[in-house]
C-alpha cells in the first residue's frame, strides 16, 4: 500500500450513518469505502470519452427529421394502421 496522508473530511449524518451501516455489512472501514469512492471518482474523471469530439457522426445530430412524435403513446396506429387513435 502506498504512504497515506491523514485527511479530515465533513460528511452529513445521512451520508455517516449509511457508510457506517454499509461497513458493518461488508466489514469494511468507512476510510477504506471512502478511498474506493475516491479511486473511483479519479478513474471515472480521467477515463477517455468513448466519442471523439471531432467525430463526423456528430454532423447528423439534427439533420435528420425524426417524424412524428407521439409514437409512444400511438404505436397501435402506426403499427397496425389502427383508425382508432
């Protein structure tokens, strides 16, 4: 394990009571779940996006007229050419 450095954060009584009850379940420490959180909020913020922004896909957004839009609440008209909207 790497060195540490000791930290004091502020949490709300919410968030305390639910790591506390959350590592007596896992049998975990609230510091070690809080270092897991914070690993994992890194890798998430370092991670590449999976669309470049020079993507030429990101032409058509728009382009393109979608055609009605009540299809959701419709489907049996437009599936089965239903006149009873």
């Amino acid at each position: 394990m790497s060195e540490m450095i000791r930290t004091q954060i502020y949490l709300s009584l919410e968030q305390h009571d639910e790591l506390k009850r959350r590592g007596e379940g896992s049998k975990k420490t609230m510091a070690s779940m809080i270092r897991e959180a914070v690993d994992h909020y890194l890798a998430e913020e370092q991670a590449p996006s999976p669309f470049p922004v020079d993507d030429p896909l990101f032409d058509l957004i728009g382009a393109i007229d979608s055609g009605p839009t009540d299809v959701s609440e419709n489907h049996d008209a437009y599936l089965y050419n239903d006149p009873h909207k």
